[in-house]
C-alpha cells in the first residue's frame, strides 16, 4: 500500500472555525491532492500541489487554502467553516513520471455544526 | 475544461449477468485509471490504462480504452455480489490533475 496518511479522520466542528486537515506521504511522490466527496458529485478538486510550495486552485477551491511546506506534507485549512463544507475529504498522491495511478488516503469526515 | 462522464450512475444487476459501464471524456488523452470504492471506504485502484488500444483483465473485470473515442469500458462478467461497490474512471489530459466521473453504484442481487 502506497504510504500516504490523512490525519485527523473523523472531525466535528462548529460553524465559524478553522480547520486543518492534514496528509502525509512517505512515497516522495511529487504531485498531492485534496478532493471532496460527497453524494451525486462524484469527487471533486479542492487544490493541488506539484512541489513545495506549488499548488494551484480545483474546481471548488472557495473557502478553502492549503499549504505544502514540506514534500511529505500537504496541509488544507477551512479558513471558516460552514455547512456546505460538511463532506468527506480525501487526500490523494501522484507522481507522473512512473505512469502509475494517483493513491489516495483513507479520507477525512468532516462535520460542521 | 476536461469533463468525464460515466453512465449508467446507478445499475442494479442480477448475479451471473455480465454488463459495461461507459467513461466518456471531452478532450484528448491516452491516460485513464479505474477504481473501486466499498462503503465508507477509500478508492483503490484497479486498472492503469495508458494507450490506445489497451486492454487490462482482472477476474471478472475487463477495462478497455479508445482514445479516438475518447471512451473507456469497464465489462463484468457473470456478476457476483463482491463486485457491488461504486466504481469511478479518472482521466488524465497531461500536465492537469485527475478529472473524475461521477461513478457507478453497482448493486448485485441475486
């Protein structure tokens, strides 16, 4: 199994917090993703990340920042949650030059109050 | 904008029946993974598709893909119900995350 771990992976909060979700790899892989799932949508693209530092806006990147200080280490902050936030999230990997698949962590759910 | 459609969303089939599922996409590209996810699970691979032409076999699953048509196939044969799970295909148009359908809940009865 492709060594990425999403932390934490239940979580409630009120209405008006900030929340931190966090994914760790320990494959080196380049490229890492934070999509949302959530009934009828399928998953969709939060933000990603194609090195420290680098990372670029998905389709449903209101409300939502990340940060990628670290290779390992790919960070996604709810600046303020709401209900519409309410989901499960999973955090995925990649690395292109392999031709391999993107692995995805085990997921977040997330619930806001 | 890649957009990636899967149909049938939803299919309910009886046990020893073979069907397909369809993954259309809108812009070129010669990458397409499938995967499967169990309830409250996360999504585990199950085919990397990464040619025209390609065709990959795994039990009672068969993924094909032809990139001129811009359409992948996942076929089942002689359904059992482990197979129920939701599926989903991902394109990749290089250079570009992942794009996702929607997936297809499968139900096996019997």
């Amino acid at each position: 199994d492709a060594g990425i771990t999403q932390s934490p992976r239940h979580k409630v909060t009120e209405t008006g917090t900030p929340v931190t979700l966090r994914c760790h790899q320990t494959e080196n892989h380049r490229y890492m993703y934070w999509y949302r799932q959530d009934p009828g949508h399928g998953l969709r693209l939060i933000h990603y990340s194609y090195g420290v530092k680098d990372t670029d806006k998905g389709e449903v990147s209101d409300g939502y920042s990340v940060s990628r200080s670290k290779t390992e280490d790919f960070l996604l902050t709810l600046e303020s949650a709401t209900s519409s936030q309410t989901s499960v999230y999973f955090c995925a990997i990649s690395e292109p030059v392999d031709n391999t698949e993107a692995f995805f962590g085990q997921g977040t759910r997330l619930t806001v109050v | 904008e890649l957009k990636v459609e899967q149909n049938p969303l939803f299919l309910s089939m009886q046990e020893g029946k073979n069907y397909t599922i369809y993954c259309n996409y809108s812009t070129t590209s010669d990458r397409l993974y499938w995967y499967r996810q169990d309830p409250g699970k996360s999504l585990e691979s199950l085919f990397v598709l990464l040619s025209n032409g390609a065709v990959k076999q795994e039990g009672r699953l068969m993924a094909s893909l032809d990139t001129k048509a811009r359409l992948s196939t996942l076929h089942i044969t002689a359904a059992v119900h482990d197979l129920s799970a939701t599926y989903f295909c991902a394109v990749d148009a290089g250079n570009t995350p992942l794009v996702f359908g929607k997936g297809t809940r499968l139900s096996v009865i019997a």
